[in-house]
C-alpha cells in the first residue's frame, strides 16, 4: 500500500457558529505523521468541531489545516486523503461485509475483479474472511465496527478520523476494539486522529493526548506525561488519578515550598523550575492516588522525606487489583487513596477510621495557574 505523508499541522485554527459562539479558539498542534492522536475532553469542549474541520465536513473560520504540508483548507474531503469512522458505523443494511467494505471503490469506478481483490486483502487484514458474505444485522458490534475501519482504511487515506467510535460497546468489547485499533493503526502505518470523552481510552491508545477545554488545547503530550505530569488543576482532574490540593505558600527554601490547605498543617512539596511562586501566593499541588499511603493515626512517618495528613474513612470502593478509599483529609476537596488490593487486606481500614494518609514529598507536584 503507498501511504502518502499524513502529518497534521493545525495553525490558529478558529470556528465560531452564527458569528457570536466561539467552539475552537486559535488551537495549534502538530501529529506527526503515522501517530495516533486522541482528542479528549467533555462534550462542548471543541474537539468534534476540530475532527470535522480537518475532514472537511466544516470550514475553519481563521487558520490552516496543514496536511503532508499542504493547506487544505477549501479542499473536498475526497481531496484531502482523509476517511472518517462515523459513531454509528453507517453500513449499508441490503449489503454483505465484502460489498460494504468495497463500496468506497465502486464508486472511484474500479472494476469488479479489482475492488473485490482490494477488498478481500483488507477483509484479511481485520480477520473478517468467515464473515464476508455476512449482512451488518447478522453480526456484533465489534465485527460491525471492524466493517466500518476497513471500509474507511480502503480509500487508502493519509489519515483517518475516529468520531467516539467506541462509545456504542459494551465494556468488554471496548477493550478488546482497543487492542484491534492500536494493531490496525500499526499495520496500516496512517496517521489516526480519534476523539473521545473517555480518559482511560485515550491514555490506553495514543501517541499523543490532546486534552480540551472550551475551544482550546489544555496540554498535549504522549499518554504517561499528560496523566503523571499535568500542569493545571484542569487537567488533573479530569484526567483522574490524582489529588488536587489549593493552599498558600507560607515558606520557600532549599528547593522546597511549604503551603497550608484550608484548615490543614502545612505540606511541603518541590519547588517546580521557572515557577513564578512567592510567599502568600495561592498554589494548586497534585499527588497521584496510588502514591497516597494509608497508616494507622500513632505511625510515623520519615521527616524531611514523606508529608501526611490525618481524615476520616468515608467510603471503600474494591476494585480488584487495589481497593479505592475516600476521605475527608481537605475540607471541601475529594481525596482519594488507590491501596494494592494485597496491603489493604493485611490490616483493612472500616468507614469511621480515622487514618494518615502519607506520600512522598518529592511525589507531590506543583501545578501551574
């Protein structure tokens, strides 16, 4: 298969709707070519908006869609090298896997012999051989959304667009079309740009993570940096995995600051290079859940190496392979404890206990405002 370049460049790109609602503000971005990009966020946030944009089902209202390095702004999709995978699959019901998959070709005008020889090579590559005299209503919902990608993936695109194509499956078969994405995405070798609401997908599947808010990119970066490393209190949150604690500085020194949340002793935490943080300052700080150690209220704790904070035990939530535990350590904030299933029960904690909940102070990050 030739694959022309399927690099992305998006160049204050801007769409407003009737002149007044702004959905996609000034974004820039770079895919590489052949990444697999997520784009994540609530719904609102703008990130269909971008997906159709560079499909060419909308118009930008200011900015550049660069593909390969061409703009193609004004170009139709069929122009661009792009194919998109609706949500809802959109299979011709009257027509087999093989014809629906083939369709794409029949309408470039191939002839017979050499649509279904294209098509049949595809049918191989997403494992539907037994399937292909099927019609959609005779198969899964996984076998349904393998139909979709490869009836996209046929036009032999620069890059593919993903609309929430998971949404529709069950939790089991969303994990398993996981798997078949990421295989396909490295067997076709195109770029993929794939939007979703659902934090788990995107750090599960992408190269690179865009992660939204009204209209603008938040932070973007490969999975592990985007979820360990955020750098707001936004995107922290909604990624989830982390606790997100506000207070003011009361000292800096030695590399370290010291800050009090609301009613709490003061925590300390690493002072993060370039910041702009002065005494008095109010402060966002993050500390990752699984980091969160629960000990009994007489243990102690290493000073000058580990912080703690004393709550209450609200709720126990078994997760399987840790146990999830809410307390009521900051007033006013959620603060949550993942405990490896095997710690928690060598000595369980009850709703009621109260408990220190420790962490390493070089573990705590200090966010940006």
């Amino acid at each position: 298969m030739t694959v022309r370049r399927g690099d992305i460049e998006l160049a204050g790109l801007t769409k407003t709707f009737d002149g007044v609602h702004m959905a996609v503000q000034g974004v820039n971005l770079r895919i590489p070519n052949g990444a697999y990009c997520c784009f994540l966020g609530p719904s609102g946030c703008g990130k269909t908006t971008i997906l159709r944009m560079i499909a060419g089902h909308e118009d930008p209202s200011d900015g550049e869609i660069l593909i390969g390095g061409e703009n193609v702004v004004g170009l139709a999709p069929v122009q661009r090298g792009t194919a998109m995978m609706f949500q809802s699959y959109a299979l011709f019901p009257h027509l087999s896997v093989r014809d629906n998959i083939a369709f794409a070709l029949r309408v470039r005008g191939l002839d017979k012999a050499e649509r279904y020889r294209v098509t049949d090579a595809m049918i191989e590559k997403v494992r539907l051989s037994e399937l292909r005299d099927r019609l959609p209503a005779q198969l899964s919902g996984g076998q349904q959304q393998r139909v979709a990608l490869a009836r996209a993936a046929i036009t032999e695109p620069r890059v593919l667009l993903l609309d929430e194509p998971l949404s529709a499956l069950d939790e089991q078969l969303r994990v398993q079309m996981r798997v078949e994405l990421q295989r396909m995405q490295r067997e076709l070798g195109i770029t993929f740009v794939h939007v979703t609401h659902s934090q788990l997908e995107a750090i599960a599947l992408a190269d690179l993570v865009v992660v939204m808010e009204k209209g603008e990119i938040k932070q973007a970066g490969p999975a592990r940096e985007v979820y360990a490393s955020p750098k707001d209190r936004y995107v922290a949150e909604f990624l989830g995995g982390q606790n997100v604690l506000s207070g003011k500085v009361e000292t800096i020194a030695d590399g370290r600051l010291s800050f009090a949340p609301l009613d709490r002793a003061e925590i300390a935490v690493p002072m993060r290079a370039n910041a702009r943080v002065g005494v008095g300052d109010q402060i966002d700080v993050a500390v990752r859940r699984d980091d969160i150690e629960l000990l009994r209220p007489n243990a102690t704790i290493s000073t000058g190496e580990q912080t703690a904070v004393p709550g209450r035990v609200l709720a126990i939530e078994y997760q399987g392979s840790f146990v999830k535990v809410m307390l009521d350590a900051i007033a006013d904030e959620e603060f949550v404890a993942y405990v490896p299933e095997r710690s928690f029960f060598r000595d369980p904690f009850a709703i009621g206990d109260i408990v220190l909940a420790a962490w390493r102070i070089d573990h705590a990050r200090l966010l940006g405002r």
